[in-house]
DNA sequence: ACAAAAGTGTTAATCTTACACCCATGT
DNA sequence: ACATGGGTGTAAGATTAACACTTTTGT
C-alpha cells in the first residue's frame, strides 16, 4: 500500500450569543493563497498534542477567546480534492462562549477574528460553511436535552435573557410562564439576590445556573428536556 | 512545525441482534504484534477513499458482513502512545446488521471474524474497548429516538422481538400494550399477512419496517420516540 | 387439560398547553 | 399617566402509566 498523505487538521466552530444574536467566531487571513477569506479557527494537529489540546490551542493563537464549552462535533473527510494534493481531515469541535469573554484578539500581522452573526456569515474556506451548519444543528438539538444554554449566558442573567436565547436559537415562540415553571422545576437554576434596573419597564432579578446540582440530578437520572 | 507524523484509521463497531442477545463484530490477528488479541475491524484509510468508504472496505475485507446503518462515531485520537513511535487517529463508525446478514467470512490465513456477546467481550487492542462502550451508549441513546431497532432486526418480524430488543438493549420492563400501541401510533410499521406458527403458544404475525413512510412522517415532523 | 406465547382496552395520573392581567420602573 | 418589560396561576386537553384476562397453538 501507498504510503499515507493525509494531514490532520481540528477546527472550531464557536458560537456565542449576544443582545439577541448568535455568532460565529471567525478569523481571516491577510495573506496566503486563502488570502481575506474567512475561516473556522483551526489548523493541523501537532505531533505530542491531542485533539482537544490542538483546538485550544489554535483558539488561543488565532482568537484568544477562552471557551466555555467544547466537544467534538464530527470529522470531515471526504472531500478528497479539499486542497489539492494535500489531503486534509479535519475533526470538527463545538463550542460556545458566554458574552463576557466575547472580545476577540487584536488583530496580529497576519490573523483577523471576529465574530459574524450567524445568518450573515459569508462564503468559508474549505468545507466549513458545511461545518457551522452542523454545529448549529448540534446546538439546537443539544439545547432542547442538555442545559448548554447556560454556556452562552452571563453567570448571572435575567430569565428573559434566557427565554429569548430559547427562542431565538430555535427559532419558536416561547410561553414565558411556561417556559419558567419548566426551567425552575428541574431545580438546577438558583434566585440571587440581585434585581437589574435598567431602562424602562419592571426590574428584573438575576438567576444563576448551578452546575454542581445538576451534575448530582443527572445522575440520579433527571432528565432536563424543553 | 515539525512534520505532522499521525496515521489517520478508522474503526467499526457493529453490532447485531440474535436470539435476544447483542453481539459485537470483532476480528482476531493470527499474526504480528497483536496476535490472537480481538480488536473491531478497521484499518488505515487510503489516500484515495472517503471515510466511509475506508470503513465499508475494511469490513468486507475482514468479516464479509453486509451492514443495514452506518454512521461516524467519534474520533478517538488522544493516547498519543497507543503504538509507540506511531501516533494512530482512528474515526469509529458505529453500524447495525440483521441476523440475516450475521454470517462472517471464513477464516483467512491471517485474519478470523467472530460475534461475540457485548458482555462476553475481552480487553480489546488499543482503545478499543472505549470504542465499543461509546458506541453502546449511542445505540441505546438512539434508540429511543430514532427507529434503528428495526435494522437489527429482519425484514420481517414479531412484535414480541422488536419488544425483546428494545427491553434488552435498554435494560428496562415494557408494557407490552403500551409498547404496541406507541409503535402502531406512528404508523410506520405494518402488518404482513404472514403468521409465524413456531413451538408453543399462540402464533404471532409478522410486521415490516415501513423506511419510507418513515421518511415522509419525518419530514411532517413526526418525533419518534419511545 | 395444561403450558406457552400472543393479543387486546380501560382508567387514573401526569404532563403539557393555552391563555390575560397586574407590577415596578422610566419618562 | 403612559410606555416598557417583568412577573404570576388556572383550567382544559393530551399523553403516559398501570394493570389482567382471553386467544391460539403444542404437548
């Protein structure tokens, strides 16, 4: 058999969510044969580093956002002519980060990242329009089993932050009163004692996520689902 | 950057159903390193073929089987000295067949096939054995979900072994009227007029799988689940 | 006639959905 | 006083869960 010629790639596909839009954390190259074309934050795996360790890695390098949850999506690797010659599989990762750790890098010699609203995110390199299309699908799947929309939220928010990050991500109506007494009936998320007055209309308090008691109701078999 | 020095493989765990027990596909090497240990079939991917097409060939190659689902698992890729001096990322696809199709290829010089019971399976080579856990909880998650019992199955079934599986597989009691009721609700099964008359006890009909009414209801939105 | 496996309905309990008004603040 | 956004409860409908006897065959 032929020897191998298949390079490993990671890419990241980032999301995060703010004053009622989802981003995508992109980057842009200002020279090079992809030259102002924009980018999932990825690149090849090194040799001594594993899969998680390389995405991080090139998150830190090229966008310098500190994530806050991350998992492996998928590996893309049939587009045998992706870059001529020079095969690349990429093993996709998810991600999202909540508004506070939002600020990207500034901009080095070579690298540009920004975030770009999702239904606004222009033609990508390589397969990675493909990739952000299955990473939102993830998120929108996940978001109905798993409580990862804390990830995308301030530690502490309003419920109607929460509401609308529901309902903007899947794209339907919420009932507010509903929505509340499912949420706060698994009991994994805690009053604090702050209200946020800010412009018009009643106060809000702020809740928090608690992480802890959902990791023990997890195992006790408590199912979240929306 | 020093050169990238990674192979790409991909791996299979198949699972097929038989007589209410669930079977793993698993090979044994006759020779080299890993001589008379059991691993999951899999292999190198070549320069030329998708991933997909890498893990169809390694199975024909190796066992002969004919799969009914096939779909990415995951990418294991973080014991960096899993073969020292040869960092290996695998792709692990995670696959059904029917017991029709549960028959392996006759012993090679190098190579036998065998079933062996998921809880009868011995230490794997390499990380193999995670492969097989990961790819259980995924087949019992889906299950509930997705209507994939039925390519465990054959073509033509009792309702008592659709039953048998699923009580199996999720190591839990089903109420066998609730149980049938659910599944004729979604009106993707159907009778034959074919009633099986074996041993004992009163004779059962035989249902078949409807895929692609399935398809259509999925389409309209139906939600399977158990 | 007895053992074995398949087939079948009803009722209570739970969960889900729909729905509208009051509250606390800024202007 | 009016506009803005936050907070709250109830009742009807739908779904799920619990439960036991009858049917058809082989021996």
């Amino acid at each position: 058999m032929k020897l191998q010629n298949i390079r490993l790639a990671v890419d990241a596909i980032i999301f995060g969510f703010s004053e009622g839009n989802l981003y995508v954390l992109l980057i842009q190259q200002k020279f090079g044969t992809n030259k102002l074309q924009w980018a999932l934050p990825g690149g090849l795996v090194q040799n001594e580093e594993t899969l998680n360790e390389a995405v991080l890695r090139e998150l830190a390098e090229e966008t310098g956002v500190k994530i806050n949850y991350l998992e492996q999506l998928y590996t893309f690797g049939d587009k045998l002519d992706r870059d001529h010659r020079n095969r690349v599989v990429s093993v996709a990762y998810f991600g999202l980060v909540d508004s506070s750790k939002i600020i990207v890098k500034p901009d080095t010699d070579a690298l540009h990242a920004e975030w770009i609203a999702l239904d606004e995110i222009p033609k990508l390199a390589f397969d990675h329009n493909q990739m952000v299309k299955l990473a939102f699908q993830r998120l929108q799947n996940k978001l109905t089993y798993q409580p990862i929309g804390f990830d995308l939220l301030p530690k502490e928010f309003q419920f109607s932050e929460l509401e609308n990050l529901y309902c903007t991500i899947l794209h339907r109506e919420i009932d507010r009163r509903n929505f509340r007494k499912k949420i706060l009936s698994f009991g994994i998320i805690e009053e604090t004692d702050k209200i946020l007055l800010k412009g018009a209309g009643r106060p809000s308090r702020l809740f928090r996520f608690n992480k802890k008691k959902y990791r023990e109701l997890e195992k006790e078999g408590i199912i979240f689902e929306i």
